[in-house]
C-alpha cells in the first residue's frame, strides 16, 4: 500500500492511535535496559524509547510510562545507567520486558555496578551512566532526560534491533 495524494484525517480518535501504534512498530530501534535502584532494590525496564538528546551538555531522552515499576525511582538527580544491548542479549530483553518481575530480572545478563550503585550490564555494548536532570508529564509516559556522567564502551557492535514486535 503506498499513502494517496491526498490524505483526510479519519474522524474517529481511536483509529488514529490504532494507525499510529502500526506506523511506530515499523521503526526499528535499538533495544537497551534502563536500570536504577531505590535504596537497595535494583529496577530495570526494557527501553526502546531512548535516544540521544544533545552533546552539550551531554544528554539522553528516555520515555517511560508511568505506571513501570521503575518511574517512581527515577527522580531528580536520581542515577541510571542505560544498557545498549547485543543480539545474544535477547533472554535479558524479554526478562526486563516482562517475563521476569522484580530481583529475578537480574538474573539474565552478567550484572555489576557501577559509581552510585547502580546495575549495569558487563558486556552491553555501551553503558551509558545518567542522573536524571529533568522531567517531562506527557500522556501515559514520564519523559525522563538525564545528564550523561560516564560511558562504558564495548568492542561488539552487533545491537540487537526491535522492529514490527520482533527482534532483529
């Protein structure tokens, strides 16, 4: 199917997110686990709502929706690191996407800290150290920007990529 010349709006507000919903699942993104903690509790989410936000400072946007168990904890100055993720990560991906909950996410992936206590993958292909500097209410999501305080770079370079509900 390729769009018309003309395109009119449908009137029906439902439609619009349904069409929407089907346009963003063909875009592919990089997958990432975003982590925290909340004093000795360790929180992750699967992400592929990340992007990077400016070089100066250095920043990134994250897109949370707020009723993730992780949004609570990620508060002004509050720490995280985003986990890029490589193809062979996929176990941990879907662990954070919802097939594990809680500590048992943790499970999947070679897990360590780093400064603030905060997990972080060992071999993700970067980890990328944040505190966040501010936050946006938008809809169902919490717009998280978060000041980039320390990278972790690996030598892979083999992301695994999500695309139309699969992983690439």
């Amino acid at each position: 199917m390729s769009c018309p010349d003309t395109v009119q709006a449908p009137a029906d507000g439902e439609q619009v997110r349904e069409d929407f919903r089907l346009a963003m699942r063909r875009m592919a993104a990089a997958v990432a686990i975003v982590t925290c903690r909340k004093g000795d509790e360790w929180l992750g989410i699967t992400a592929t709502s990340m992007t990077s936000l400016s070089m100066d400072p250095p920043s990134l946007l994250i897109c949370v929706n707020r009723s993730a168990s992780i949004r609570a904890a990620l508060e002004p100055d509050a720490a995280f690191t985003a986990n890029l993720l490589e193809r062979r990560h996929k176990p941990v991906s879907d662990a954070f996407g919802g097939r594990a909950m809680g500590k048992e996410r943790f499970s999947f992936g070679h897990w360590g800290t780093c400064e603030r206590g905060v997990p972080m993958l060992r071999d993700a292909i970067a980890a990328i150290q944040c505190k966040v500097d501010r936050e946006v209410e938008y809809g169902t999501h919490t717009i998280v920007i978060g000041r980039v305080l320390n990278t972790c770079l690996s030598d892979e370079m083999n992301p695994l990529v999500y695309v139309n509900g699969n992983y690439q």
